[in-house]
C-alpha cells in the first residue's frame, strides 16, 4: 500500500473521506504583503485541506475563527493523524502556537514561512527555533533561520491577477485622473522606499504627459510625519494633481487597479521577498525595482522588469520614461512579465510545494 493511499491515513484524504484541518493563523490587523501571500496559498488550499482561518479575513478565504475556538478544535488530533498543523507567518503567531503546544500541551505541531533576508533580532530568533518545521522564501533567508524543512519561493495568483482586456478602459474605470497610471504598493514609510518614489516621479513625470502616478498604502501613526513631508514635496514641485495618495486600497479591489496600470514602481530600501512586482506581472505590469528583495529574479534578465542600484532616484525615473515612452518595448515587457509570472512564480506551485511540507511532517511523525 503506498503512503498516498487515502486508506492507509496518509494521503490527504483523511480516514473518513473527508479533507484534514489544517490552521492558518491571520493575527495582524492590517492587510499587508504576508497577508496578500498567506490568503493566496489558501485558497489554492482549500480544496485539498479544510483550512481554518484563525485571527482575521483574508480576501476569499474561510470565515476566519477566534483563537480560542482554534485552541478548541485543536484538543484532539485529526483523524488518522498524531497532530493539528498550524500554519504561522508572524511573531505573534508563533507565540500563540507556541503557547497552544507547550502550554496547554494540544496535539500540535508549528510550521512557519520565513522571508527575511537578514538575521533576524533575539525574540524572532528564539520563536523561531521552537517552530518544529520551517519554509523559507529564498535560499538567502534559509541562511538565518534552522530547521529548514523547503525553499519555496511566494508564488502569485495569475487568476485573480491577469492582464486587462484594455489597459486604457481599466484605467479608465479606475477614476484616477489622466489617461495612464504608474503606482507604488505598500506601506508608507522609509524601508518602503515611499520618499525613493515621489523623488522618481517628481523627475519622470515632466516627461510622461497624461501619466498619473499613486502612492497607494497606509502610514502609520509614527509615520505620519514622514507622508506629511512627502505630501509637501509633491506640492513644492507643482505635481499635486498627478502625484496621488489614495490610501489604503481594499484588497478585493487591488488586482482590477492593478490591471489598469502601466508601470509598478518597487524601490524599498529592504524587502524581505516583495509580492507586489509578482501581482503587476500576473496582470501584464512590468516594473522598474530596487536591488531589494527577490526583483532580480522576477525581472527575467530585464525582459520583465529592470532592476535599479540602490534604488537611485533619477536612473529609476529615466528607466520608467525609457519603458513609457517606448510602446513596442512596453508591450513586450508587458507580455513577457505574464509569461514570467505564470511560467515561474504561480501560486498554484507554492502551495504544492507547502503541502508537501505539511505531508512529510505528518508522515515522520
């Protein structure tokens, strides 16, 4: 009989015909890059595991339960298994599952997906070595972390995210001004590269008539300052009507604005992996990108996206004129990103390979 076999309570099927619990915890109150990662792999999951979503909504996943009521449903193994997988991508994740296993002692074993690109500080470092299974994003992440179980690059939905049937309408339909958009994704604040963006802008954009540019994402509290400086520059340069914050976008929205837009502008100071120049390329975005990150490899040898040293301002907003004013080039970047997103990059594969990982946990139990 062989381990997949749904009869011997090793395949994913469990004993009783029915699909295995498997806890993906969701406890940050915003919705950021681990968010947009975590709620793509599950729903790719769900018709395999029956995912418990604990903490908060991700976008077209599982009602999302209490923590507590996760602690409940976790008293007892699963059938045909010694132990309840959660799945942790954050620090107060991993203390919850720590605390679930340890303390309260519930047949459960810890799994977490690790992207930082740096050594992680003491707390993080001591959470992390009491994780009994570990993904890392990259093979330079799986340099700072043990007990690497798989190096699984994140992996983007190419059908959530996919190319507008006309860039020019989505745009349109987006009500943002002028009659093509460049944008920047995440939150405001200086790792993120937000001043790097309004600098490239203020450069490119007397040279891209008819573009609008967004700065889309939240500051927080202690970053308030900062968007109030970048608000001003904006204005001291004349641009207030072309350089946009809109805020924070829900996220069922993002991938129709996406598809309207025509460059993504990445220029983080550090990126742990970075997602949002995957989402562009599903929708047939290329983009220009700092060397943070894993945007080397997105960029496909420049076919897909260009990549800018230390994320310099003015080579970024002379390789985004390059890119816009160039239609025949855009175009093939635009394809090629596609192509790169949904021949390397597919979620569906990431999830295949964290399945495997969850699997061969159970098994060598």
């Amino acid at each position: 009989m062989s381990n997949n076999d749904p009869a011997n309570g090793l395949g994913h099927p469990n004993a009783a015909g029915g699909r295995l619990p498997v806890f993906v915890l969701n406890m940050h109150r915003n919705f950021t890059g681990v968010s947009a990662t975590a709620a793509a792999v599950v729903r790719q999951q769900l018709d395999r595991y029956d995912v418990k979503l604990v903490g908060g909504p991700l976008p077209g996943c599982p009602e999302p339960l209490s923590w507590r009521h996760a602690l409940m449903l976790s008293r007892a193994p699963p059938p045909g298994r010694p132990f309840h997988i959660w799945h942790v991508r954050r620090n107060p994740e991993m203390r919850a599952g720590i605390f679930g296993r340890d303390v309260l002692r519930l047949p459960v074993r810890l799994v977490f997906t690790s992207s930082a690109q740096r050594r992680h500080s003491l707390i993080p470092r001591w959470l992390i070595s009491r994780m009994d299974a570990i993904i890392a994003t990259t093979d330079e992440a799986a340099r700072f972390v043990g007990n690497v179980r798989a190096v699984v690059p994140h992996g983007v939905d190419v059908e959530r995210f996919h190319p507008a049937t006309s860039r020019d309408q989505a745009w349109a339909a987006s009500g943002y001004p002028g009659t093509a958009g460049i944008a920047t994704i995440g939150r405001i604040r200086e790792e993120k590269g937000t001043d790097r963006f309004v600098t490239t802008m203020i450069a490119a954009l007397p040279r891209l008539p008819g573009h609008t540019a967004l700065v889309i994402g939240k500051a927080a509290p202690e970053h308030v300052g900062f968007l109030a400086r970048l608000r001003q520059q904006v204005a001291d340069a004349g641009l207030s009507e072309r350089i946009l914050f809109p805020g924070e976008i829900d996220a069922e929205a993002m991938p129709g604005l996406v598809r309207g837009l025509s460059l993504l502008v990445a220029l983080p100071r550090y990126e742990g992996y970075g997602v949002t120049p995957l989402e562009a390329m599903a929708s047939g975005v290329p983009f220009v990108a700092s060397n943070a990150g894993w945007f080397e490899a997105f960029s496909d040898s420049g076919a897909a996206g260009l990549v800018v040293p230390d994320g310099a301002p003015q080579v970024a907003a002379d390789r985004a004129v390059e890119i816009l004013s160039d239609t025949a080039r855009h175009q093939a970047m635009a394809l090629a990103a596609r192509a790169t997103a949904v021949d390397q990059f597919s979620v569906a594969a990431e999830a295949e390979a964290i399945n495997k990982v969850y699997e061969d946990l159970w098994q060598q139990a």
